[in-house]
C-alpha cells in the first residue's frame, strides 16, 4: 500500500512540473533616487512584442510579483505618485 501512495505521489509531482515548465514568476522591489522603498503605486507587465498589456500589479510596501508568466519579452511600467 505504501509503494502505492508513493508511485501516486511522485506521478502527481511528474504531472505538476511538465505543466510548469515555461512559466515563470517575476518579483522586484521599488526604490526611490534615495534608496528608500516605494510604499504604494502601479506595476504593468507589457508584451515587448506587440504591446498588450499581460498583467498588472499594486506596488505595496515596495513589493511587487507576477506568477506565473510565459517564457517570452516583456517591460516593466512602474508608476507611483510624486515620482
């Protein structure tokens, strides 16, 4: 019974990584000129190729990540009040 869990174990970890294989996660941290973070503004993640807009994010606490994202060209648009 235990080799029976395990072989379900590892089949389902096989399946899990084929279907992840070209994506991939973007994350960053946004500073100002002086070196402090950004607390609050807007991150769009842009297809460099034909300029449609894949997906955006709010910068909190000068964070900001993308999961899962297709192998591929893309640019940052980074926004935030006062900058």
């Amino acid at each position: 019974m235990n080799k029976r869990i395990l072989f379900s174990l590892v089949t389902c970890l096989i399946i899990f990584t084929a279907f992840s294989q070209n994506k991939f996660n973007i994350k960053g941290e946004v500073y100002n000129i002086s070196n402090q973070l950004i607390n609050e503004g807007n991150v769009l993640l842009i297809n460099s190729t034909n300029n449609s807009l894949v997906k955006s994010d709010i910068i909190k606490d000068g964070h900001f990540q993308f999961d899962f994202i297709d192998e591929g060209h893309y640019v940052l648009q980074i926004s935030s009040n006062g900058y």
